[in-house]
C-alpha cells in the first residue's frame, strides 16, 4: 500500500472528536480515542485554529506566510512534517 503524500493542493481538517482547549495563546489537546493528550505551541496554535473547516496546504500556507516572517517554500518544509505527525496521531484528516 502506498503512502500518501502532503502537497499544496492536499486539504486537511482538523478531528472534531479532539477535545482541544486554550491555554495561555497555545493549544492542549485530548484524543478520547488514544487516551493521549497533545499540546501544540503558537504556530502549530495557529495552524490548528486555521483548519476548522476544509482547508488546502496551499491556503495554510498563504495564511501562515501573512502572519509570520517566512518564504511560502520554506514554510511548506516546516509545515510538512508537522502535518504528517498530526494525520498519524489521528488529530486530522486529510483529502489527497
């Protein structure tokens, strides 16, 4: 089976079964599921509180790179795994 791969046109949302809560400008996170809890700092804050509803990598992206300091490019590298870690952990889905 292959592995499917996060590009800029990949939309993601996050799991609306994660019980996610605010916590001084940073997200604490609980998956019933897993019985795990996450915590996210300000970008991965960011990015989370931006994917509530059907969001492309490509908008995210946009998004991010209006608010902080960095080159689309450079951001998708960031991001990238970050967004892998999130889909393996079940916090989002994602539409390839």
């Amino acid at each position: 089976m292959s592995k499917k791969v996060i590009s800029v046109n990949t939309i993601i949302q996050r799991n609306s079964n994660i019980l996610t809560s605010d916590l001084d400008g940073e997200k604490v996170m609980m998956s019933i599921k897993r019985g795990e809890y996450f915590g996210l700092g300000k970008v991965g804050s960011f990015i989370w509180d931006n994917i509530e509803n059907p969001t492309s990598i490509n908008e995210l992206i946009n998004n991010i790179t209006q608010t902080y300091a960095i080159d689309k490019q450079t951001c998708f590298n960031e991001i990238k795994p970050f967004i892998a870690d999130l889909l393996e952990k079940e916090l989002i889905s994602a539409t390839y």
